[in-house]
C-alpha cells in the first residue's frame, strides 16, 4: 500500500454531495431499523430463557476482520475526527500488508486478528466503540450465544476435548446458532435488508456494487485516486483503474 488514504478533507465522492447526503440517510435508516428488530427479537430471546454473553465493555470481537459498504464507509467517514481518520489509514496499512502477506482467506482472517489487531476506533480503557451510532451493521449483528472468551481466536482451542466435542454439539444443533459458530443467526438474519438497501443504494449512484474491509474502505473516502476510479462507473475499468493506483487488492476491495 504506498499511498493509503491521503488525507484530504475535502474530498466527495460520486454520488455528489446531495445524492451522498440521501445515502447516508438511508445508511442511518438502515441501522434505526435493524436496531428497533435487533431489540425486540432480544427482549424475546431473554424473556424466553435465552442469554447473551455480549455486554457493555466486552471487545473481544473487535479485532475481527469486518466487511462494509462504500455506502456505509462514506457514512461513517463523515463523523470521524481527523484523528480518527489517521488511525484508520494507519490501520488500513496493516489490513494491505495482512492482505498481501497471506496466502488463504483463513490464514488472512487469523493474520488479521492476531497482526492487525483491534478496530482503533475502540475504547480499549472502557471497552467502548467512539463510534457507535455510525458502527458498520456487521458489528451491529454480531452476538455470542456463548460465554465471550470463545469469540477470541484461541477462544475454542481453551476447551478441554470433551469441552470441544460439546461446544461443537451446541453449535450444531442450538437452532439460534449457524451451525459452525456460537454467533447468534436470527440476528445476522435481521440485517439483511440493510445489505440490500445499501446494493440498491450503489447500484443507482455507481453503477455497481463496492463492499470491502471496514478499515480500508473508510480510509479509501479520504483517496483521490480511489475516488476518480469509481467515477468510471463500469466495474472491469474500476477495477483496472485501482490496480493501476495500486489501490486494489481482492480481499479487501469486492468491486461486484
């Protein structure tokens, strides 16, 4: 990455300002919505016997790697400080170089953790997000069935191996869990209008869809160059234009 996120804070991208303003509206939308079903679908699940292992102060999802919108990285973009905005594109230097160093999905996801490390955006004093009300709906969706110290990397690997054989007979076959994680699926679930939203929202004002890492498309708002290739609105020659920048790279930029 040789030139991440140049910082520019007069940069707009295409859509213009107004039509930009409209998607983050929808963005902020989105997010009321699923919050308000996020909620309800909860106050059931408890009331019913259920418990959630997330709770104020606990980040130990927080350095897993976290697919966006463009929609909602411009978005979130807008209430970063400039402070925040440099702790991102450092951020961002380390998701290119994890991107470029690993060979597999798996191994960037475990690099990713383990390397990268935690979202800068987080409070690590009080284990709080400093932007919360702008979060990307993967961390709005993103609930533990399970006690917390197995959502860390090594979180599974603590369990004795008859503790394993359970776990992963829970995960199996507990109808709110996904069957391969402890995570919570009807919630996962709730969030897919957004995804579907935030598509129509690109579609119109692009003319494709961008989806990518969380850091790394949120620093990209600040790029000139990211943003002149967008402006070619047809995804072979987007596509082209990034890798020319040096700009692209598959796992952390989906140009769909």
């Amino acid at each position: 990455m040789t030139n991440p996120a140049r910082t520019n804070h007069n940069v707009r991208s295409a859509p213009g300002d107004a039509a930009r303003d409209v998607w983050t509206r929808e963005v902020r939308a989105q997010y009321a919505r699923f919050d308000r079903r996020a909620k309800a679908w909860l106050d059931d699940y408890t009331r019913a016997g259920g418990r959630v292992y997330c709770a104020s102060g606990c980040f130990r999802c927080c350095d897993m790697p976290i697919r966006l919108s463009w929609a909602e990285a411009l978005t979130l973009s807008e209430s970063l400080t400039p402070e925040q905005h440099r702790a991102v594109r450092e951020h961002a230097r380390k998701v290119w170089r994890n991107a470029h160093a690993s060979r597999t999905p798996d191994e960037y996801v475990e690099r990713h953790r383990r390397e990268v490390g935690f979202c800068p955006l987080l409070d690590r004093e009080t284990g709080s997000c400093t932007q919360y009300a702008d979060r990307p709906t993967r961390c709005r969706d993103t609930y533990s069935a399970l006690p917390a110290f197995l959502c860390a990397p090594d979180g599974p690997a603590q369990l004795s191996r008859s503790e394993r054989r359970r776990y992963e007979q829970v995960v199996r076959t507990d109808p709110v869990m996904d069957g391969e994680t402890h995570f919570i699926a009807p919630l996962e679930q709730l969030s897919e209008p957004a995804w579907v939203a935030f598509s129509k929202l690109m579609r119109k004002g692009l003319g494709f869809e961008l989806w990518g890492d969380f850091h790394y498309l949120v620093a990209m708002t600040m790029e000139p160059d990211f943003h002149a290739a967008l402006a070619l609105r047809d995804r072979k020659k987007v596509i082209a234009a990034l890798r020319k920048a040096g700009l692209y790279h598959p796992e952390i930029v989906q140009v769909e």
